[in-house]
C-alpha cells in the first residue's frame, strides 16, 4: 500500500499528473490514511500497455474539477 506520492512515482507520474490519469481509487482506513494499492496500479498500466486505457476526455476533465 502506497501514499499518493508514492503511488505516483511508481508509475512515473508528478503527483499532479497522478490525481489526474490514474482511474485507481484509493483505500481509506479507519484512522483517514489513503492507500493506493501496488497491483491496482500495476493492473491499470498493463492496461496502458495493451492499448486499453480509458483515454475518455470527460473523466480526464471530470478529475480536475
């Protein structure tokens, strides 16, 4: 279980670039610490690989706001 900035440097994103890509939600426990999941992010950039990212604009966007 990875911080964000930690999540994001395993997937060779800034931390910026990270909030905004990556569709993986992270875990919250009970005491409000987030976790990213190591084999979560590991499934969305094998996706990335094989060509099947989810490159819709809107929920780019929609990760801005």
């Amino acid at each position: 279980m990875l911080t964000k900035a930690e999540a994001a440097h395993h997937c060779g994103r800034s931390v910026r670039r990270f909030e905004i890509e990556c569709p993986s939600s992270p875990v919250e426990f009970p005491n409000g610490d987030r976790r990213w999941d190591v084999q979560d992010l590991d499934r969305w950039l094998d996706s990335l690989k094989a060509g099947h990212a989810d490159h819709d604009a809107d929920s780019i966007v929609g990760k801005l706001a």
